[in-house]
C-alpha cells in the first residue's frame, strides 16, 4: 500500500478521531448534582463548566471505575469523581488522560506494603495508610472519604483528585519530576523557577518555621507540584502569598482558578 504524503498527517489524525466514538453525553440531573456538591465545579465560569462536563463524559467513556471494600457509588457519584480528576485538564483536554485506564475507589484510606533496599543491600519493608496513589501506567486510586471530606472544605487546600491527577499529568512526558509536558522554553523556566521555590520551600521545613502550605510538598518535587496543584484549586490567594512564581505558572497551565464563595 502506497505511503501518503507527510502532508497528510494531520488529515489522518482528524479521520482517527472521526472515527473515535463519541462519549454519551452526561445527563443534566446527574450533572447539576455534581455541581451542587462541589465548589470547585459551580466556582468556574459556564464556559469552562461546558468544557469540563465534555471533558468528564470523555473519562466516564474511557475509564472504568472500580468501588473496592463494600463501597457502592451511585451514577451521581462517578460523574462527581470524573468531573474532580478533570479539574486539572481544563486547558490541557483529553491528552490528559493518556496512560491510564482505571480509577479505583476504597471506602476509606488504605494500606499499601512498600520495600527498599538500601545500600547495604538490607530491604526494608513496611505498610503505608494512603488517601490517594497514582500509578505509573497504572490505576488512580482514592479515598471515597477523604474525597467527601475534601468537599466539605472546599477553601482549605487540599483535594486528593486533583492531586493525584496532577501524578498522571506530571508522568505524561515519561518522568514523574514536578514538570508537566510543556513546550521547551516555558519548560526551562518552570525547571528554574519551581527548583528555586522548592529549595527554598524545603529550607523552611528543616528550620521549623511557620508554613502556609502542607509542608509534605518538601517530600519530593513532584509531591511539591502535586501540593501546589491542589491549592491552585482550592486556596489560590494562599499559594500566591506563599510562592508567587509557583501560582503564576500553575494559572498559565491549569486556567484560572474557581471563585469560591467562601473564600
């Protein structure tokens, strides 16, 4: 079969995606009780609301989510959790959800069993009580409470989906870092600026000071990221105190945040 031209490439992307099934839209009940639950989703302009709710039918038609432990979760509640990971690819779309294929949700936190082997060559093993994980090329897994609690708190600073999503957006460029697929100059100064904000950040842990942001952000760049994702969301105005550069690159990647009431 004849090769076509270079010149036909985008031709062929836009026939591949023609030929994608569309995803079912989302029923309107299902989807004003989403944005009744969640500040976060009745805080952004109707514009951006549409784009999520395209966005959310988009991971209900390519994930399967999975209720371990005797959870039960309603229609009502997998467009809520859908709708949260989305969050985060507001501006990035569908390309977000790349790599991945299952959300896995547990009543509550759970345990996990880790191993190290150190230089001395003695592994080392223990058990881990998580709220949140993200997989490489593997499944997001949550906590069902802890997603509740997130949302009774919306202005508090965290949410554990937007966290985790922000693991699987940080892994799309093949290495979980702290730095997102971006194009390649914006890419040196968000490397710049985010190492700056970090070390100093890590800094302030060490010497006991007086934080306004979860001091586990100091665990890892890309856990300093993921910290700095869920306030983008949740406390935009405290992060802008805390680490300026940090919120002036997360606004220019993730959109403007939402408007909550009750900041």
């Amino acid at each position: 079969m004849a090769q076509l031209p270079a010149g036909h490439v985008p031709l062929i992307k836009s026939l591949l995606q023609w030929l994608r099934p569309a995803p079912q839209p989302i029923d309107d009940t299902l989807w004003q009780s989403a944005c009744a639950r969640a500040a976060w989703l009745h805080g952004l302009d109707a514009q951006r609301r549409d784009r999520l709710r395209t966005l959310s039918a988009r991971f209900l038609h390519e994930k399967t989510i999975t209720p371990l432990g005797g959870l039960v979760l309603q229609p009502a509640d997998a467009v809520l959790l859908a709708a949260l990971c989305c969050l985060p690819l507001l501006e990035l779309g569908e390309a977000g959800l790349r790599g991945w294929s299952q959300l896995i949700v547990y009543p509550d936190a759970f345990r996990v069993q880790r191993s190290h082997m150190d230089a001395a060559g003695v592994l080392h093993e223990w058990d881990d009580e998580l709220i949140g994980e993200s997989w490489d090329s593997g499944p997001l897994i949550l906590s069902w409470a802890d997603v509740q609690a997130d949302l009774q708190a919306p202005d508090e600073g965290y949410c554990v989906a937007v966290h985790e999503m922000a693991h699987k957006i940080d892994a799309l460029d093949g290495a979980m870092d702290g730095t997102p697929p971006l194009p390649r100059a914006w890419q040196r100064t968000w490397a710049q600026d985010f190492q700056q904000a970090y070390d100093a950040f890590c800094a302030q842990v060490d010497a006991g000071e007086e934080l306004l942001i979860d001091p586990y952000a100091a665990e890892a760049p890309e856990e300093f990221f993921a910290v700095a994702s869920e306030y983008h969301f949740t406390a935009p105005d405290l992060l802008a105190q805390a680490l300026p550069s940090v919120a002036a690159h997360l606004r220019r990647f993730y959109g403007e945040p939402p408007v909550l009431s009750a900041q």
